[in-house]
C-alpha cells in the first residue's frame, strides 16, 4: 500500500475531507484506489493502492515516451476524467506527477488535494489553483472555469511525455501566467510531433473553451 499523511493544520479540515470523500467515493479503473484512512491527532493518514511503476514524471526524468505510449496514456487519463466529469468533479491539478503508473499497465490519477465539487450554486469557480505551467489560460486570467481546465492539462503533460517538459517551465511563475494568459503554449507544428499527436494536442490546447475537447468528446 501507499500511505500518505495529511496534516490538519497545515491544509486545513476541509479541504482534507474533500480529498477523501473524492477518492473513496469514485472508484475507477483509472484512478487510484482508496483503501481506508486513519485519523492519529493532528494527521489523516491515507491510505492506497501502491502504484509500482511510479509516477509518470519519474518515468520522464529517465527518458522521453513513444508515441504509442503517450496515445495510451492520455487514453487511460481522459477515461478517468470523464468519469470525474460526469460526477461533478474538476481535478485541477493534472500534471506527471499526479498521473500513477502500474507494471501491469495500469495509468491512474492520482492526488485530489486541489480538486473542486461542482454544484447547481458553484458550477463555475474562479479561483486559481493548481501548478502554473499546468494551468489553462481562463484559469490563469481568473476567470469562470469547468472541467475543461483538465483537458489542457493533460495537453500539456502530452507535450511533456514528447518533450521531455512543459512549456515555460523555465519562466518565472509570473512570466509563465502572462504567456500562458496571452498565448497558450508554443506553436505545436515547431515542436516536431507527428501529425496524429499535433491534432490531439490542438484539441485539447485550444484557447477558446467553447472550442477545446471534452474528455469525453476526446475519447471518441
């Protein structure tokens, strides 16, 4: 198993309740499996599945994926968000190291600490969370946001995996937000990735939300 420890004080009540509400209650072949928590004075002690291929960033500190790969394993992550969606929940933090692999093959998301609960009252949040490079640009400008958000993470992450890193990550945070508010990320026909990968992306990178992909329309 993994255990992972949550201090009270330090992240406060609530948002730790939220983490283990959101993982105990959508189980998922694509994400990770919650098995039972403890409460020991000021800490919450998780406890999950051991994914015994690591992270995904691991993985990308060691050497850059096919493209079969990075295919697989956004298909596994979209099948997992999809699933969030559909039950009203945003992950906002999608990013390598959040994205668990398994020898068997197995890809699950992982990490719920930023994640919000849509309902008919806050069906739109507005505050910036999650990691800058990560981020989509309508989250960076502060502005009303939905699950979409996740659908370009994980284009940025599949920009990674071809990579090596995301866009900006050598910025300042502050130089990373403005260019990401402003242009999204680099023109992706001069990152030199096959047609079928640059199309995917494209999807998933689009400026314009009306026009970015669903998980579930990007599944399809």
């Amino acid at each position: 198993v993994a255990v992972k420890q949550l201090n009270l004080q330090h992240q406060g009540c609530k948002k730790v309740l939220k983490e283990i509400m959101v993982v105990r209650e959508n189980k998922n072949p694509n994400i990770v499996t919650y098995l039972e928590s403890y409460l020991v004075s000021e800490t919450v002690w998780l406890v999950l599945e051991y994914m015994d291929g690591g992270s995904l960033a691991k993985v990308l500190s060691k050497k850059r994926m096919a493209v079969g790969h990075i295919a697989t394993v956004c298909r596994e992550c979209l099948q997992g968000l999809a699933f969030l969606h559909a039950n009203q929940v945003i992950h906002r933090d999608i990013k390598s190291d959040n994205i668990l692999l398994g020898r068997d093959g197995s890809v699950k998301l992982a990490d719920f600490g930023l994640c919000a609960l849509l309902s008919p009252e806050q069906s739109k949040p507005r505050s910036r969370v999650g990691t800058t490079c990560w981020m989509a640009p309508e989250v960076v400008r502060r502005e009303p946001y939905g699950p979409k958000v996740d659908t370009w993470s994980l284009g940025i992450v599949g920009i990674e995996m071809a990579k090596g890193e995301a866009p900006y990550v050598q910025e300042t945070s502050e130089r990373a937000k403005y260019l990401i508010g402003k242009q999204g990320v680099p023109d992706l026909h001069k990152l030199g990735l096959p047609s079928a990968l640059c199309a995917f992306l494209a999807c998933c990178l689009q400026m314009d939300v009306h026009r970015r992909g669903s998980a579930k329309e990007l599944l399809q």
